[in-house]
C-alpha cells in the first residue's frame, strides 16, 4: 500500500491501535481478559525469521485439498459435497489493490473523494520493488488465483476492477462493490513499501467513526483474526517489524474500510522494499502460497 505517487513509496505511518472491541472479549466492556481472550490475539507463535516454509498444504475441507502447487486439485473420491464445496452459498469480494495504468492518470487518480472522515485521492498507484515489480501486478496475480481457490470450494467470488491495465476504480467505489454485493466476507490485498530493514505482513482492521463501517467492526475484526492466524501459519512470514502489535492495526482513514457495510479488513502481505520479501513476492509458487493462506483465513471465518 502506498500514499505518494510519483515515486511509488510509502509513508510508514504507524497508527495507535486498540487491540480489544465490546462483545469480543471480556476486557472489551471493562471486565478482565481471560487467557484464552489474549491467547486469540497474540495468535500462533510467528516465525524467529521470514525464512519460506515448505509449501502449505490445504489443512481446510475442500476441494484444494492436496498438493500446494495445485490447490484446486481434484477431492478425493467419495467425499460429499457438502465437504467439496465448504463455501457454497457464500459471497467474497476481492479488492487488488491500485491497477496497472494508475500511474499514466495522475489527474484522475488524485481526484480527491470522500472516506468520511477525510478527503483522500481516488486511488494511489502503489509502491513496487527495488527492481520494478509493481504492488498492482502483485495484488492482482494474488487475488486471481485466491479467487479461483474460493470458486473451488464454493464460493460466489466478484472482484473490484478486471485487470491490470486500467485506472482505479476509486476507493469508495471499491467499498461500493462489496456492499453491492451484500458480500459476507471482503478482503483488498496489498504489500507495503516501507524501509528495507523492516520486514513482516500485517492486517488493517477498520474502527468505529460513527459512520457505515460500525455496525461490522466486530464482524471484521473476527475476520482479521482467522486471516492473519491462517497467513502466519501458510506462508512463514512474521509479524511486522515495524507497524501494529501482534500483526494487527486498526485505522479509521481508509475509505475501503470506512464505508464498507460488510465484514473488510486489508492484508498488507509484507513489505515489498525488503529484499527478501520482495524476492519471493516475485516467486509464482510463493504468490500461490499467499493465495492459499488468505483461503485458509476467509473459510475459517466463514464457516464459524
């Protein structure tokens, strides 16, 4: 994710973050946590270091149950299917972050909209690697092949632009996507551009500004909880080093989050200036990795 243009960098804006909402856990009201409360939102032990993991397999009910380099292989025979397609029924919207051509539209793309509780450009073009990989191809490879592991198991899947060589759309018409949809669960997948040394993912989870989003808050920090437990164990990455506690942060500016009317959160999937994360970003069997764990994530929540 980014928030200049021209250079396609980032601000690394560490926001205060609040780690516990009413009705989520015992402290959330002014009780006590219990240690199952906290234990929820430490999550699993992340890696000492973002070394790859072997490939991950499909650990959930489903079609893509087999090997990691084709997740949406055959069920095995005499499964239900009920079991093959977990999700049906189901509706997911899928935002890859920024568009390809969003650097040729600079006029267009700093139109300045309105996310409530600020006015911010449409769109930004993202930020890239040191040698050139761009955030929007990343995001829109992952959400491609996340989209066809989601059909796999059953879901209904939409996507907010539909391809990498165009403009936008705007970030309230993305929101507007999903709520349009009356999706159960949305995801906008994105990597960070932040200083080399830092490195880890992390996901964005919206606040209550007495606006839209309110009423799914909740939901969405349920949903940030199954994704980012799913995306430590999938893909071997850590936490990040450098935003958030415990790979969550909260954040009340982002008109994707911030006028959606269904269960959102953002996944910043690592940081793309790191040379080592940028190195696998490049790597297609990593990309399926990442599409994998988001899968994990989203029918985790969706299936509670």
């Amino acid at each position: 994710m980014t928030t200049s243009l021209g250079a396609m960098s980032v601000t690394g804006k560490a926001l205060a973050t609040t780690l516990v909402l009413c009705g989520l856990g015992a402290a959330a009201c002014g009780g006590t946590a219990t240690g199952a409360d906290l234990a929820r939102e430490r999550g699993p032990v992340p890696p000492a270091a973002d070394t790859a993991a072997a490939p991950a397999a499909d650990t959930l009910s489903g079609p893509a149950t087999g090997t990691a380099s084709d997740p949406t292989a055959s069920p095995a025979a005499g499964r239900s299917v009920q079991s093959d397609r977990p999700l049906s029924g189901k509706i997911v919207v899928i935002d890859p972050g920024h568009n390809g051509q969003n650097y040729r539209h600079p006029a267009e793309i700093n139109k300045k909209v309105n996310v409530l509780t600020q006015w911010k450009a449409c769109d930004t073009t993202g930020t890239a690697t040191a040698n050139g990989y761009s955030e929007a191809a990343f995001t829109w490879d992952v959400s491609q092949r996340l989209a066809k592991i989601l059909k796999s198991r059953g879901a209904t899947v939409k996507l907010t632009r539909a391809d990498n060589s165009g403009v936008g759309p705007c970030i309230t018409e993305r929101a507007a996507i999903g709520n349009k949809a009356k999706a159960d669960a949305a995801i906008s997948v994105h990597a960070d551009g932040a200083n080399p040394a830092d490195h880890g993912f992390h996901v964005i989870m919206p606040e209550k500004i007495g606006g839209p989003v309110d009423p799914v808050v909740g939901a969405s920090k349920k949903l940030g909880l199954d994704v980012r437990n799913a995306f430590a164990r999938g893909t071997g990455l850590s936490y990040s080093t450098y935003i958030g506690k415990n790979a969550l942060d909260y954040r009340d500016d982002l008109g994707g989050l911030n006028l959606s009317t269904v269960p959102k959160i953002f996944i910043e999937s690592g940081n793309m200036k790191n040379p080592t994360e940028a190195a696998k970003f490049q790597q297609a069997a990593f990309r399926q990795k990442i599409a994998l764990s988001l899968a994990n994530g989203l029918q985790q929540y969706l299936k509670r």
